[in-house]
C-alpha cells in the first residue's frame, strides 16, 4: 500500500489531568493512501515534566523524521512498519500513533474491520447507557424508562 499523504493534527485537551494537574494534549495522525484515510493518535502529557515523552516531543518528531519516512513508501505488512520505524530511538507514543493509523488504513483499504486486519473476528456487545444524578427518584426512574423505551436491556 502506498503511503501518499500525512497530516498531523495537535489538539489540546479542555480540562487538566486530576491526578496530573496538566493538561493532556492529542496528536493525531492522517495517513492516506489514494482515496483512503486511516487514523492513529497518542494523547500524551503537554509537558515533560514526568516522563521524557509529551505531545511536543511526538508532534516534532512525528513532523520532523517519522512523516517524512513513510510518505512515499510501499508498507504491505505491519512489520514492514516496524522496519521503518526501527532506525529511530524512543518516542513510542509517536511511533504507536502511526503503527495505529498503517492499521487503519491497511483495513480501509481492504474494507475490512480493523479487528479482522489485525486478525481478531468481529464481536457483537451489549452497551448500557451511564445515567448521571437526577434531582429526584422520579426524574431517574423517567430516564431509564426512557431508555427501555429506546430498546436499551437488562444485561
């Protein structure tokens, strides 16, 4: 699969970390093959205050090294990802976010099922829906008759 394009995004989170009390910021991956689009991302901390790894750091060097190796190249398999990405030390949060997009992108155009790509069966599951606190026992009772209602189930 030919890789033709990449762009990366740098998105910062609204809300602080509780246990961290920094910010978190999202770095997002857009690799494209032909008509294709696959999506990976690393949400790291906005500083390297605890950890070597921050989103600066995976934004630089996923704009600066890793982009510019993959646009152009051939990847037909996951090792051959790996491969590329071997020659550069650290940064795993930035390497996973484009081992996350290669998938994305292999099983788009494939039009497959991530989860098949990567050799798993697709799973049905049940969701149940997270009621909030309501003011009172008869508005929480209305919600979840409202969800019933919708076709929600006892699990």
């Amino acid at each position: 699969m030919q890789i033709d394009g990449l762009r990366l995004y740098r998105v910062t989170l609204n809300e602080p970390a509780p246990d961290l009390g920094q910010h978190l910021e999202s770095v997002i991956v857009e690799m494209t093959s032909g008509s294709h689009t696959g999506w990976g991302e690393v949400t790291l901390r906005a500083a390297p205050l605890e950890d070597a790894e921050w989103s600066g750091g995976a934004f630089a060097v996923l704009m600066h090294w890793l982009s510019a190796t993959f646009r152009g190249q051939s990847l037909d398999s996951g090792e051959a990802v790996q491969d590329l990405l071997a020659s550069f030390q650290g940064h795993a949060g930035a390497k996973s976010a484009l081992d996350m997009a290669w998938w994305n992108l292999h099983a788009a155009t494939r039009g497959i099922p991530l989860c098949q790509a990567l050799g798993g069966q697709p799973t049905r599951l049940s969701l149940a829906p997270c009621i909030g606190v309501r003011e009172t026992n008869d508005e929480f009772l209305v919600e979840i008759g409202g969800w019933f209602e919708r076709g929600a189930e006892l699990v």
